[in-house]
C-alpha cells in the first residue's frame, strides 16, 4: 500500500512537471501590442523545459528561427527589426505551445523612471492637478503611442520578470488617465515630430530614494546593504536594490532606446552621496542592459517650500554636477515653475518639452532645437562688481525683469547680501552690493524656494548655481 502510494506521487509530480514547464512562458513585457526598438537587435526570451526546441517566425523575416532551451530552462534569441511601420506578428511553436502575438510596432523604446513627479498621472494626485491634463486625456487616442506600465514592487532578490503591471496598449482615454503626465507628454510630442511608433516602459515609486533603484553589486561600495534595515511594512520600498531587483532587472534585455528619470526630493538630504549614486546608478543600468551607453535625460528638483531644515539647493547642485560625469547625458532645468503649495509641480508639460529638446537635439541630431539653458562659465570682478559669463546662451541671455532676481554676492568674508543683477549686452550679468565693496562670490537661486528669472534666448531656464565651494 505504501509502495503504491509512493509511486502515485511519483507520477503526479513527472505530470504536474510537465504541465507547468513544458509549455512556453513569455515576460510580461513580451506580448501583443508591445513596441519593438526599430531598425536594431532586439531579443526574445522566455522559458520552458531544458531541451525543449522552439521554433519563432516573425512576419518581417522569411526564414524560420530555431532554439532549444538549455538547461536552466531560460531561452533567448535575438532579432533583426527594421523601420517598418506597418504591425507585425510573432508566432512561437513548441511540442506544448502555440503562442501568436500581434499587433506589433517597431518605433522608439523609452524607460521613463523615478518617484511620485516620474509617477504623477495626466489626472493628477487628490487636489493636485496636472496642467492639460484632462484636454490631453480626451484627445489621447493614437495607435503608434503603446504604453506599458509597471506597479510599484519589491524584492530582496533580481527577479526574471514583472508581476505586478498594466500589459501593453494603445494610447487611449482610459490607458493614459493614470499613466504619468510626464512620460506621456514627452512621448506624444516625440511621435508626432519623428512620425514614428514609441513605446513608453512607465517603472517609478512615489517617495523613493535613489539607493533601492541600484543593483546590489553597484550600491555596495557605497553602504553595507545587509545592514540596512528591513522595510516589509512598504514592500521593501527603502531597501537597497530592492526597487531594481523587482522593477529594472526584469526588463534589461528589452532593448529601449533611452531613458527618462524624474527623482531626487527623497534625496535632497545627502547631496554628497546622490553625486556619486545617480552617475553610478546610470553606469550600472548601462551595463545591465548591455546596449552601450544609452541616452539618459534626467529632471533637476523643482524649488519648493521644503518645511525640513534641509538645503535642496545643494542636491539641485549635485545634480548639475552629475552632468559633468555622466556620458550622453542631459538635465531639464525646472528653477522656473516649482509650486510653493506641492512638492508636485502642476506644469508637467513643460517638464516633459525640456527632456523632448535635450533628446530632439542629442539623440535624433536635430541640433537647431535648443535644448539647454544658461550655464555659469566664468567671473571677472570689476569697480565692485562681478560680471558673470555663461556658456549655451549662443544667443544670448534673457530676463523677463529689468533686473534678474535671485542672486546674492559676498566678500572674503562669506556673509552674502541681496544683490543688483543687470543683463550687459545681452551676454553677461553684473552682480553687485552697496554692502559688499570687494566681492568675491555670487549665487543664484541658492534657498530651497525660488522662482527662476534668467533664461537663454529659447526661454530655457539657468539652474541655480554658485560661484564658490565654501561649505
């Protein structure tokens, strides 16, 4: 009896076995409707039981491609794609499986990543509105913008693929309501410019640090992660790598063109160390993908009036500084629309239109869009005045002000007083005190709230910035 008994589970097992592994299983994010990045390599992935032979046909290829899955059960092969913008298929065949997605476009892949700014939907947060948002919710029906959405998740190990997500679809009233404002205004305007599809991978947790974004094997030169506290109450929300080993790692072999990030308020804290995280975090995904150096366009914090006793000015400043180390990068200036009533800026458009110029210009080589405001070059003191040059202000800088607001002067003494600010010639700023005879340092915009006044000739706004380094 017992011998009967063992050997009926035996077989139970070998057929739950076949059952459960023998067919194909596809990533989440391998599905019908999904967009291809275009006119490249791209892979297929998924898995089933070891030996187990695959056969894949793709309408845009004749031949039929073969793969056998190895041992570990995970198979991948790669596929030519073209600039075709007429929908595709793929059927993939096994002895257990006939999988046909459809639906198919070939276009531009972006990753747009971050917190609760990255995260804001075209509909707003409760009684924090999203400026053109309802206008842009009824007029969103487009078949070559396809979204992909995945939801905030955890885990303490890198998983294989996404489980919690909203699969991919077409742009429509009801998929871009709680889709983020920022990513959807930005890939909108870059179909319409391009004529092209584009594909928008949404991944981002209100309220996140950037630590729990980064792989472990990164993140740990810069803090012991098995000490850090577990966080189980917010779904590992504040755990090192955390974030990436649930919402970054099961994506890195769908090959995207770029990535946009929207994060830093949770960071503004430790300035320091989120200089040497986000270039590090950039290095890292890069190497996680396996694609080259990807463009990367990243958002500066808004000014805001923090109630803390926290200096965001210096992680603003920490992000200017990353532009210097991180290769193909950009940065959105925002020192002109923060909201002293939300650390949510209304204005998510124009987030988005300053990311579109920084891609437009760098990317897709449309050089004749400017894409950066005025950056702080040098300083020459003369009669008691500091005059201020910049570079990317080829024609020119500009004020809306007689008088540019927001800056301050000091002496060797290092005690800053409000100060005049006047354009000259249109090419530089003159910086000056009654109470400081013998200057030595300017800033601009250094406080947590303030509304940016300096632009280039494109209405690009400067960030803030400082022309000494004193603590």
């Amino acid at each position: 009896m017992k011998n009967s008994i063992v050997a009926f589970l035996t077989i139970s097992l070998l057929f739950s076995y076949d059952v459960t592994f023998a067919k194909i299983k596809l990533p989440s994010i391998i599905a019908s409707n999904m967009v291809l990045q275009r006119n490249t390599s791209v892979k297929i992935w998924g898995w089933a039981t070891p030996e187990e032979k695959i056969t894949i046909k793709a309408s845009w290829i004749s031949e039929t491609l073969k793969v056998t899955t190895p041992g570990n059960g995970r198979w991948e092969i790669t596929i030519k794609t073209t600039l075709s913008k007429e929908s595709q298929t793929i059927q993939l065949k096994s002895t257990e499986s006939n999988i046909n997605l459809d639906n198919i476009l070939f276009g531009e892949v972006w990753i747009c990543s971050g917190q609760s700014n990255m995260r804001m939907p075209l509909k707003g947060y409760t009684g924090q509105p999203t400026f053109d948002g309802n206008l842009s919710v009824a007029t969103s029906k487009n078949n070559n913008l396809r979204l992909f959405s995945i939801s905030e998740n955890g885990s303490p190990t890198p998983l294989d693929s996404v489980s919690n997500y909203k699969k991919w679809n077409t742009a429509s009233p009801e998929t871009v309501k709680d889709f983020s404002a920022v990513a959807y205004f930005y890939g909108k305007q870059l179909q319409e410019i391009l004529d092209v599809p584009v594909g928008l991978i949404m991944s981002s947790w209100g309220g996140t640090r950037i630590q729990p974004w980064i792989s472990k094997e990164a993140v740990a030169p810069f803090l012991d992660v098995n000490k850090v506290k577990k966080d189980t109450t917010e779904k590992y929300k504040r755990i090192p790598s955390a974030i990436f080993n649930a919402m970054i790692n099961p994506i890195t072999s769908y090959t995207i063109k770029g990535a946009i990030w929207y994060q830093g308020e949770t960071n503004r804290d430790e300035p320091k160390i989120y200089q040497k995280l986000l270039p590090e975090m950039v290095k890292d995904w890069r190497k996680q993908w396996n694609i080259g150096d990807f463009p990367f366009y990243y958002v500066q914090i808004a000014p805001n009036k923090y109630t803390d006793k926290t200096n965001s000015q210096y992680l603003r400043e920490a992000q200017l500084k990353a532009l210097d180390i991180i290769p193909n990068s950009g940065m959105a200036v925002l020192s002109d629309i923060g909201s002293t009533e939300t650390i949510h800026p209304p204005r998510k458009k124009e987030v988005a239109e300053r990311l579109l110029f920084i891609a437009l210009n760098k990317t897709y080589g449309m050089k004749d869009v400017d894409c950066t405001g005025p950056v702080y070059k040098s300083m020459t003191e003369k009669e008691g005045a500091l005059f201020l040059s910049f570079d990317a202000a080829e024609t020119g800088i500009f004020s809306p002000e007689n008088e540019v607001s927001c800056f301050e002067i000091a002496g060797e003494d290092k005690v800053f007083y409000p100060a005049k600010a006047e354009i000259i010639n249109h090419k530089q700023v003159k910086v000056s005190s009654l109470n400081v005879k013998a200057p030595v340092a300017v800033r601009y915009g250094w406080y947590n709230w303030f509304e940016g006044t300096l632009y280039d000739n494109n209405m690009l706004p400067a960030s803030s910035f400082r022309t000494d380094d004193w603590e």
